[in-house]
C-alpha cells in the first residue's frame, strides 16, 4: 500500500480524490492546498477526515509520503514538484509539466540529479478510442498525414479566461501529445497562426491553427477554438489519418473507422483503463519496476515544447525549429536554475533531454 499527498484540492483535484480511492493499492494520506477549508470542504463531501496542510513542506514534514500528485495551477507545478523530488518522492503531474520549456528542462534535471521519477498525467492518451485508432493504422504502416479539429466552449472562468494563450497553454497539449502518441515520433518543426473570433470572452487568443512536421516526415495539423458556437467536437477532438495504402477516422470518442482497399470497417476497442486510472495504472507499474510511464519527463517534455513552439511561431510569424527552441530554453535554464541542477544541464551534451 502506497500513500499518496494531493497538492490542490479544486476540481481535478477532487476527480484525483476518487481516483485515488477507488483503488486498494493506494491510500489518500494527506490533501494540500493553500485554501485548507477547501480542501476540508472536498473531503467533508465524501466523508472522509484526513490530514490538510497549507504547504507540501508541511505534508512531507508531518507524515509519510510514497507519491505526490501534483494537481496545482500550471505555475505552481515547477515549486511543488521539485519540493517532492528533492525529498525523494515520485511526482505524478497535472499537465502541464511546468508553465515554460524553460522549467522543464530545469525539472529534468532535477529528476536526474534525485534519482526520482517525475511523469505528467497525459490522460487523454488513455482511451480506447485514441489505442484502436493508433492500431487500425499499424497495418498501413502508421499515418504519414494526421489532422485534429478541436472546437469547443467552456467557461471555466478563473486563471485561463486571462492566459495570453488559453487554447494552446492549457487545452492543445492533449491534443498535441495524443499526435505524439499516435505517429511514434517527435517534432522537428511548426508553423502555427493564432487568433480571436470576435465572440471570445478571453483576453488571450483562444483560437488556432498549427502544422508540425515530424523527425519522420509526418505532417500533423491541427485548428482549434475555445470560443466554438455549436456543432462541437469531442473533447479528445475530431481526427483523420492518412497512411499508404488506407486511411482512418476517429470521432474522439468510441468510433474509429478504417479503409484500405476493401470497404470501409468500424475498428474493435481494447479493454483498457481510461483518463486518470488509466494514467495511475501506468505510474504505479513504473514503481513496481515496470515500464517507464509515458508521460516520464524525458518524453513528455516534448509535448510541452510542442505548445511552446507553436507560441512562439503565433508570435513571430515564422516557421520553429525545435532543435532552436531546445537550446534558447537550455541557455536560460542553467542561468536559472539552482546550482546543482544547473550543472546537471551543463553536463548534457545537447540541449534535448536523452530518455533514460
């Protein structure tokens, strides 16, 4: 049995919560928050009497600790996740990783300097959907064009209706590491052009439309809005692949259509875990001495930089290479980062993280 301390207690929080206790291999020890009568409040509901504390210091300092689930705002991911490596406790992240490729490579190497494995929570490759999509395109060699439409119009409200980049920094990062996932490769490059339809109610831009280009000569694009007015995707989007020889669909929930020569087929779904048990299920078997998670940092680092690249393309109007973006971040990291972590960055012999 394994404890577990939550760090933020507001709505993913609680959908951690009863994650978490659904499970009989790991327990809820102790719930963070800088609102601790929010997380009372969260715990009340379900009738549970736990300890709370205002900082992670505290939670660590008061009791033990196997794993700590990072579920704060974006900008506090870099704090709270280190405070949990340095102690030595395996950290399983929210998305993003951190709030800037910048934070990230310094939180690489801080898990590289510990010992300590730290993995985000990419939940949305967890679905039935998104394996049997990915496995009707194996028999065709994998897609060499993908596409992704995203629209939808949530209002969240809070620290997103106010982010420069809502759409791409807090949403296109599922979509982005689900493109990932399906081609099996990485980016080398991106052109993205960003915008806000008349209608929108954030400050930022909430719309977009991005084309990366992969190490393997896949194309991936991608248009979204979060302002969307009816006819709505799927959360996990609206997808087709093209490959040699067939093509495939998946309506982002439980439909995947393929094609080859013959008639068009409707693909079977595995038997999978899904969304956050699918994401727990992956970490615990990495403790227990199983594959690396895929959302471990050395991976997932990619997908933030694939949301930082498409930022920066939206801001200069040009085409980014990752190998660029990788060294400017590389640069500012070790100036930035603490002593020992900076050396650790230093002793890289390039600015992209090797998998380990």
């Amino acid at each position: 049995m394994r404890d577990v301390v939550l760090v933020g207690a507001g709505p993913m929080g609680e959908a951690w919560i009863d994650t978490v206790s659904r499970r009989d291999d790991v327990r809820l020890a102790a719930v963070v928050d800088l609102r601790p009568d929010a997380a009372r409040d969260a715990l009340g509901r379900r009738g549970m009497d736990l300890p709370v504390f205002a900082s992670l210091d505290d939670a660590l300092a008061g009791g033990s600790a196997d794993i700590v689930l990072n579920i704060t705002i974006p900008a506090a991911h870099l704090a709270v996740s280190s405070t949990a490596l340095r102690a030595g406790v395996p950290v399983l992240s929210e998305k993003p990783l951190t709030e800037t490729l910048t934070e990230g490579l310094e939180l690489t190497a801080l898990s590289e300097l510990t010992g300590t494995l730290i993995a985000t929570s990419q939940s949305r490759r967890f679905s039935r959907g998104i394996i049997a999509f990915r496995d009707a395109l194996r028999p065709y060699g994998g897609a060499a064009q993908l596409s992704a439409r995203f629209f939808q119009n949530p209002r969240f409200g809070g620290f997103r209706d106010e982010m420069d980049s809502p759409l791409l920094r807090d949403m296109a990062i599922h979509t982005f590491d689900q493109a990932r996932f399906l081609l099996g490769d990485e980016p080398i490059r991106v052109y993205c052009e960003e915008f806000s339809p008349p209608w929108s109610w954030y400050r930022g831009d909430a719309a977009a439309d991005a084309v990366f280009g992969f190490a393997g000569g896949a194309r991936f694009s991608y248009s979204g809005s979060w302002c969307a007015d009816g006819l709505m995707t799927s959360w996990n989007g609206d997808w087709h692949a093209s490959a040699a020889g067939g093509s495939a669909t998946w309506d982002g929930e439980t439909t995947v259509r393929v094609q080859g020569s013959d008639e068009p087929q409707t693909a079977a779904l595995p038997d999978a875990a899904e969304g956050l048990d699918g994401a727990l299920n992956e970490f615990l078997t990495a403790l227990d001495g199983g594959a690396s998670p895929s959302g471990e940092v050395h991976a997932n680092i990619w997908s933030l930089a694939m949301v930082e690249g498409a930022v920066a393309s939206s801001a200069t109007g040009r085409p980014v290479e990752f190998a660029e973006l990788f060294a400017d971040a590389h640069a500012r990291a070790v100036d930035a980062a603490p002593a020992d972590v900076s050396a650790v960055l230093r002793s890289w012999s390039e600015p992209v993280p090797r998998r380990t």
